[in-house]
C-alpha cells in the first residue's frame, strides 16, 4: 500500500470513529433525558425496517469501518431485532411508528415484496407438478439424500418449503409480519402520544427541506424519494416543536426521534442544525443511527457486566485527545468530531493531521486496541447470536427440506405455506392501516382469479343505496379492486384511502367480504362504515345498519343473532325516516322477511340446537303474503316494464326485484314440499309467480349469473313447470348442481347442505313414481 493509500485509509478510519464517537454521546444524551423524567418516542424510516426483514442485504446500517470487507450478517441479525423486538430502545408497552410518507414507501415495498412471495409461490407449485412423481418414489423409499438432490432441481420449491428464515421474499413477509401482529410498529397517526399535524402546513418547511437533501443524497436518487424523506422530516422537526411547547405548558417533556441510516438525511440533517437561532433546539439532535445501538447488543454478546457504551467511549476519547488541546469545551469538541464526520470542509484535513501528531508507537497501539476490540465484538456477536445454520450456509437447506418430505407429501406442505403466507399479508397490512380482514379478503379473491372461478355467498346482492357520486365511487372501487390483483393491489387500495370517503371505502370492502362469503368480516367493515357516515357528505348510516342486517342473516347461527339483525334493521329504518320522512324504504321490510324465511328454514332442517322461536318472526303465510305486498308496489312492480322499456334502472331497485322474487319462489316450493298444510296460497298468485320467476330467470341464465341458491331455485321451479316426461331432465340438472356447489367449496347457510339433499330425493322419488306410471 503506498503513502497516498495509507493516508486515505487514515482518514476514513478516522471518519468512521468520529461519526460514532458523536453518535455514543446521543446515547448518552437520551439516558439524561429519560433520567429527568422525559419520555423519547422512535419514529422508523424504510431503510430500517428493511434492517430488520432482511438483515444479510442491509449489513451497510451495521458498519463502523467501511468498505471494510467484514461479515456483519449476525450483527445485522441482533441490531434488527434489538431495536424492533427486544424493547430496547422503548418501555415493554410502546412501539416504534413510521410516519405517513414512509408508510406510503413501505407500502410500495410490501406490494413488492408479495407480488415477488406470489410469483415465487406460483413457480414452486409449477415446479412441485415436475418433481412430484419423483419425490413421491423416492420419499417412499426414505431415501432422503435422493430427495435433497432432487429439491436442488427446484430452487423455488426448495426456498419456499424450507420452514427456517433463509432471505426470501417469504421471511421479509413473516418477519414483517411481526411487526404488525406484534404492535411492535405503528402508523404514527393513530398514535394520541404524537401530535396531529396538517400535511398542508408543512409543504413550505417539506419544501426547505427537498433542497437540502437534494444536496447531501446521491444524485441518481429519485426525486419522490426524496420528496417523502423531506416530509417526514418536516413532521419531524414540528412535531418536536410542539411537544416543547407542551413542556412549556407543563405537559412532561418528550422527544421524537427519528432512527434512520440514511447518511444523506443525516447530513442534512447537521446542515439545518447549524443554521438554527435558538441554541437550546440546535442543541437538540433528533435523529439516531441503528448502528449507535450496538454497545448495547454488544455488552449481552460478551457476557459482561461492564458498561459497554464507557468502554468504547474512553477508547475513542483517547484517539481523539489531541482535538482537546484545542476545543477544551464538549460543544467544540463534538463540533470538531462532526466536521471530521462530513467533509470536505478546510479544517478537515488539518484535524485529521492533528490526530497523527503524536507517539507513532502509541498511535499504533491504540489503533489496534480499537480495531482487536471490534473483532473480539463481531465473534462473540457471531457466536451467540442463535441463526440457524440454513442463514449462513445455505448449502444445509436441501437437507431439511427433504427431510421434511419423508414426513408430509409436497402438496399438504404449499397447502400450509400459502396459508402462512398470507397470515404474514395479515400482519403486514396492520402496519399499513388496513382493517384485520382485509388480507383474508385477498386471498380468496386471489385465490379465485386462479382457479377462474367465483366462491360466492351465492346469494343475490346486497340492494345498497348511494346518491349517485358515492354510487359511482362504491361500483367503481369494486369493480377495480379485483383488476388491480394483477398489479399493485395495496398500491391501489391506498390511493383510494386517499380518494374515497371512509364511508364508502368500508362499504365496498363489505360487499367485497360478502362476494368472498367473509361474513364476519363483512360486519366488522359495516361497524366502521356506520361511523363514519357523514350526513354532510351525503353518507346515511342506515346503509351501514341494513347491510349490517343482511351480513347476520347469512351468517345466522343462532337466536341471539336474528334478535341482533332485528335490532340493526330498526336502526337501519330509524336512520332512514330520519333522512327521508316522506318516502318508505321497502327493502327493509323485504330484508325482516328474508330474515324470517330463514328462520322457517333453520327450524325445518337444521339439527344445530333445535328450532328457533323468535317473537318478530313471521310464520309462513305472513312471509308469503309479505313478499306479495312489497311486488305490488307500483315502484317494484314496474321494474320489468322499465327494464323491458330500456330505462335506467338503479342497481339496487334491480337487486331488490330479484330478492323479493328468488324469495316468493323460494316460499312457494318450501309450501309445496315441506309444509303443504300450513298456509293458503292462491292459485292466481302462484300462476303469476310462475310467470314472473320465469321471465327473471331467463334473464339470469342469459347472463350467466353464478349464485347457487338463484340456480338452485330456477332448477325447481323448472321442474315444477315440466310434464311429466321431462321432469327428469331437472333431476338431473339439479344433481350436477349440487355437485358442483360441493366441488367449489361454495359457502352454505348452516342448514342448507340437508334442504338441498332433501329437495333432490323428494323430487327424485315423485319423478320416479310418475314415470313408473
């Protein structure tokens, strides 16, 4: 190495200690706060919690001595989860949060991240179909060194069935995961510990900001990078000006800190401290490095009790003594460090020179010092910190794949990883202010795009209200949220956060649960929706409640919850005389007797508990005679001839038509099959039913409607309709009906599995008997 290299080597050493030198006093700074009472609240950045998802790419945030060549993966391993899982930085009951233009980046990063586990995952069922036949010979045979080369075959199976936490986007998800499920990060805009500050008010000092970052980060960065950096902390610097005002006021003192390893957002950062007026604030430092956290991974590593942070303090001290014999006030003495940390500035080279200026022998022992206790650091980190083997060498990964191969076939083991998988979508979608169930929503929509199919609730869709803005907006994001699947799913869901009122946002991914048969999802989104009606905007809460309503009714599983579906429908029609005094909302009368056709159901077949005996409920004449009144309604009556006219008919009058029809006809069959002799319907009426059912149904198959119980009804009312040598041609059918709502795993009320078995063989037996004849 010539002269010229050793002195560039000299001051990058130099570099590197000085920044963590001053990076040690803020540790110390915050042991002083918390000691006076103060409270220090941890904001994260990305780059952070990419620290902790996937520690061997992101060593960089670990690194005392650049470019250093050293193997820091068990250091990255130890510092990620010092800071997010072993409550170091925080008391046992208080997370870490990001603010919202890193949450918005994490997002991207987590679409990113999923769209690639999805991708992997697809290409290792691919790879499964390959290799099963094989896999299947050789793990009869227990050969499992023969399995273990034939897995080497498949790198994506391999990866994803490996059950350790090789890097993968499959770990980045579970371990992002934790975060959530753990309550160990947070949106710091649901947090009532953090102020509220309006994104508007900040735009000027977010301004300021992007300028100086633009100087201090990498050129090549993209400008919306570095536009949400200058957000963040924009928040930041505000948020901490008004909990001094607060403590000003006598709230207990507290700080926000940001914890980043951003070189150029902490650059920027000492370029707006030297320019502050108030020299208490500039004083003030509110960003933290993860690598000043290492003394304290460190200290449990060696198995000491000394003070690790005094130790490797003293030690720098020593090094950086001869800046003393200048700067003799801390304040200088630190400002000396920070010019030395951030060339090129004209007294750089002169300290730097300074540092040299003394017993070569001594210098040379001390360097050694420093450097021979980093190394005895890095093993004794290495050694304690319990990886797996798989992490380091990942060589050992075939080997327990196979053996986990010898105990279950391959099929039953994606099974389980798809399901882990979006468990960890769950977690992950926590942090990002997305409801519990929206990832459960997901995967069934994923999972149906797959299979080209649709495992509905079968059931005619919910008939909701909307003027006609927040009609276009709920039709719209329903719509396109099953296209954006394709592409950046949370991407999209977001913006629309931004775009569309709570309300409707809730609303849609109700009726989204609903078409996934995510019935108790469903309520949870008609809770919030319900609360976040504003009259204002033209949002009434009765939608909420009557959806809330028909959510109950098909996920009824006992007394308890038709007396809960009761109470919702009159909420629902307390809010909607409210809103509108003059006019009748008749699908609630209509929902109250699909509510009691249920429990006529319930009683007939289910053996869940015996039957149901509810006051408000009608019997079955008055839900026959019910329906009747609602279609004779001039206003519902006249749909067909609109529809026949080619006027514009609202969607939900067209829902509720079909409702009110599917159920008439429903209640006529149950007459005629189950209770024969327990209602009186008029000839007249069950002619023109006949008429109206057919005309709706045709119209059904021509569009190819997919809901079972809709199919289900048209089969039956065909075959009533046949002669009786074609009845078993709807035998027939209603046969490979019920064949395939098995097959697709169609979600079924509770008694519904033994109505339909009890329809086939009544009208199997009756068919029977005529042709005999």
């Amino acid at each position: 190495m010539d002269s010229h290299d050793q002195q560039t080597e000299w001051v990058r050493f130099c570099q590197d200690l000085a920044r963590l030198r001053v990076e040690l006093e803020r540790v110390r700074e915050d042991e002083l706060f918390r000691a006076l009472g103060g409270t220090i609240l941890y904001v994260v950045d990305t780059d952070v919690v990419k620290l902790f998802i996937n520690p061997p790419e992101n060593e960089k945030y670990v690194h005392i001595f650049r470019d250093s060549g050293e193997d820091l993966r068990a250091l990255a391993y130890r510092i990620g989860d010092y800071l997010f899982l072993a409550r170091g930085l925080t008391p046992i009951n208080q997370p870490l949060y990001m603010v919202s233009p890193h949450v918005d980046e994490l997002l991207g990063m987590t679409d990113a991240i999923s769209q690639k586990a999805f991708g992997q995952m697809d290409s290792a069922q691919r790879q499964s179909h390959k290799l099963c036949e094989l896999l299947e010979q050789f793990s009869k045979e227990a050969d499992a060194k023969s399995v273990a080369d034939i897995i080497k075959q498949a790198p994506d199976l391999m990866s994803v069935l490996y059950d350790g936490e090789l890097p993968s986007p499959q770990t980045e998800l579970k371990r992002l995961a934790r975060l959530g499920t753990e309550d160990r990060l947070l949106n710091a805009e649901t947090s009532k510990l953090l102020p509220y500050l309006d994104a508007e008010a900040l735009a000027e000092s977010a301004a300021t900001w992007t300028e100086l970052l633009s100087e201090t980060k990498s050129k090549s960065r993209p400008l919306p990078r570095i536009k949400r950096d200058a957000q963040a902390l924009a928040w930041l610097v505000s948020a901490n000006d008004e909990l001094r005002q607060r403590q000003s006021e006598g709230a207990t003192p507290c700080r926000v800190h940001l914890l980043t390893g951003d070189e150029g957002i902490l650059h920027a950062y000492e370029l707006y401290r030297k320019n502050l007026a108030d020299p208490d604030v500039r004083k003030e430092h509110i960003l933290r490095h993860p690598r000043q956290f290492i003394p304290f991974v460190i200290s449990k590593s060696l198995g000491s009790t000394r003070d690790a942070v005094d130790n490797l303090t003293t030690l720098l001290d020593r090094l950086f003594n001869p800046i003393t014999w200048i700067f003799k006030k801390p304040e200088e003495y630190f400002a000396a460090l920070r010019t030395i940390q951030y060339p090129p500035a004209k007294s750089t080279p002169g300290l730097i020179t300074l540092l040299g200026l003394r017993n070569k022998k001594e210098l040379g022992a001390l360097v050694e010092e420093i450097t021979s206790q980093w190394t005895e650091i890095l093993n004794a980190t290495a050694v304690s910190q319990p990886i797996e083997r798989a992490r380091l060498e990942p060589d050992n990964i075939s080997h327990r794949v196979a053996e986990l191969l010898m105990r279950q076939d391959v099929g039953t083991l994606l099974q389980q990883r798809v399901k882990e998988l979006f468990s960890h979508l769950q977690g992950a979608y926590s942090i990002l202010g997305f409801m519990s169930g929206f990832a459960e929503l997901l995967k069934e929509l994923f999972e149906n795009q797959k299979r080209g199919t649709s495992r509905t609730s079968g059931r005619v869709a919910i008939a909701l209200r909307f003027d006609d803005q927040n009609n276009d907006d709920f039709m719209d994001y329903h719509k396109q949220l099953r296209l954006a699947l394709k592409g950046n799913v949370l991407k999209f869901v977001r913006e629309k956060q931004g775009k569309m009122t709570p309300y409707i946002l809730n609303l849609t991914h109700a009726m989204i649960a609903a078409d996934a048969s995510k019935w108790d999802i469903c309520r949870e989104y008609c809770q919030l929706a319900y609360k976040d009606a504003d009259n204002n905007r033209g949002e009434y809460p009765h939608e909420a409640a009557y959806f809330h309503a028909a959510a109950i009714r098909h996920s009824c599983r006992s007394q308890e919850d038709v007396a809960s579906a009761l109470k919702f429908l009159e909420l629902a029609r307390h809010h909607w005389q409210q809103a509108h005094p003059n006019e009748t909302d008749w699908r609630l009368d209509a929902e109250r007797l699909a509510l009691s056709a249920v429990v006529l159901n319930h009683n007939a077949f289910s053996e869940n508990g015996g039957p149901w005996s509810v006051r408000e409920i009608a019997p079955l004449q008055q839900i026959w005679d019910g329906f009747w009144v609602l279609l004779d309604q001039p206003t519902i009556a006249n749909i067909p001839d609109r529809i026949a006219a080619q006027e514009t008919v609202p969607s939900w009058e067209g829902r509720l038509y079909r409702q009110i029809v599917v159920n008439l006809s429903s209640i006529y069959l149950h007459h005629r099959h189950i209770e024969p002799n327990t209602a009186v319907f008029s000839p007249e009426k069950a002619q023109l039913l006949r008429t109206l059912s057919s005309n709706l149904y045709n119209k059904i198959e021509s569009e190819q409607d997919e809901s079972y119980f809709t199919r289900f009804i048209q089969i039956m009312c065909a075959w009533e309709s046949a002669e009786n040598s074609n009845k078993h041609t709807y035998v027939t059918k209603l046969e490979a009906h019920l064949r395939e709502i098995e097959q697709r795993g169609t979600v079924l009320f509770e008694y519904e599995e033994r109505k339909f078995k009890y329809y086939l063989d009544h009208i199997r037996t009756i068919t029977d008997t005529v042709l005999s004849n």
